[in-house]
C-alpha cells in the first residue's frame, strides 16, 4: 500500500508541476534592438583644366550677331559677325574628381568678358547635364558657349569668368 500511496504522490506532484501556469512579463512594454547603418563617400571636387579657356575666338563683329562654341571646341557664326585670320576657338575643360561609380549633376551659369569699358554677355553649354565618376572617381567634360555680339562692341582683347558647378545625386 506503501507503494501504491508513493506512487500516487508522485504522479500527483508530477502532473501539478506539468499543468502549472507560465507567467509571462507584463505587456506594458518590449525591448528589442535595432541596426544602424551609416556610408561616408568622399567629397566632390571639380578642378579647371591648366591653361584651359573657353575662348571665342578672333572675329569682327558687323552690325553684330553671335559666336559659337560647341562643347567639342567647333566654333561657328552667326549674323554680321566673322572669324578672322589667326582665329583659333576653344571649348573650356573640367575635371570631376569623387567617389568611384557615384552619377553627379553638372551645371554651368552664363558669363561676361570686358576689356575695362565694354562688357559682352554670354551663355555656357557643358558637355553633358549630368554623369557618373569612373571606378576610379575620375571625369572630365569641356563647355561651350554662345558670346552675343550688338556691333557696337569696341576692338581689343576681352577677358571674363563664368562659374560651373557639379553636385552628387
């Protein structure tokens, strides 16, 4: 009988722990961890070519017109105005320097050149509106421009600036 009683105790005690309840913590609040991430690219930098210009060239200018620059460094006329012997035209040059494979944005705002009594407005056109940095972070693009004659522009030498600008995507 002893063993019947034992026997009954422990099945008993067994099956009071099995079947007890599990509290659980209060569902007020929960705690879990997050992931943060973070990429560092190096700064954009654009850097004019040496001795580079956009240059327009030797023209006279008519009752007036435009001289042309394309991008390529091709330089054309339009209206009264003519390029004259020993003209030589330029396209300007830039280097983009960055992180590798990253696209940027190039833009470039018009520009004047004076000889200290006269100023000559012009538009600039780069190479390309927008592109991306080689592997190495390298890219180089040129500008073109479009210098609007009234005829009434003195004869002498000109000189001016113009600003570009590249930014990441």
């Amino acid at each position: 009988m002893t063993k019947i009683l034992l026997s009954s105790v422990l099945v008993l005690a067994a099956a009071t722990t099995v079947s007890a309840p599990a509290y659980a913590a209060s569902g007020n609040s929960s705690t879990a961890s997050g992931t943060a991430l973070a990429t560092v690219v190096s700064p954009i930098t654009l850097i004019h070519t040496p001795a580079a210009a956009l240059n327009f060239g030797i023209f006279s200018t008519g009752t007036g017109g435009s001289v042309v620059v394309t991008p390529a460094g091709a330089g054309s006329t339009t209206g009264d105005t003519a390029f004259v012997t020993g003209n030589l035209v330029t396209a300007d040059q830039f280097t983009v320097a960055g992180q590798g494979a990253r696209s940027f944005t190039i833009s470039t705002a018009p520009g004047t050149v004076a000889n200290g009594t006269t100023t000559i407005s012009f538009s600039t056109t780069p190479s390309a509106a927008s592109s991306s940095l080689s592997a190495l972070g390298v890219y180089t693009f040129s500008v073109g421009g479009t210098l609007t004659l009234l005829g009434t522009e003195k004869a002498g030498a000109y000189t001016g600036s113009y600003n570009a600008t590249v930014a990441y995507n």
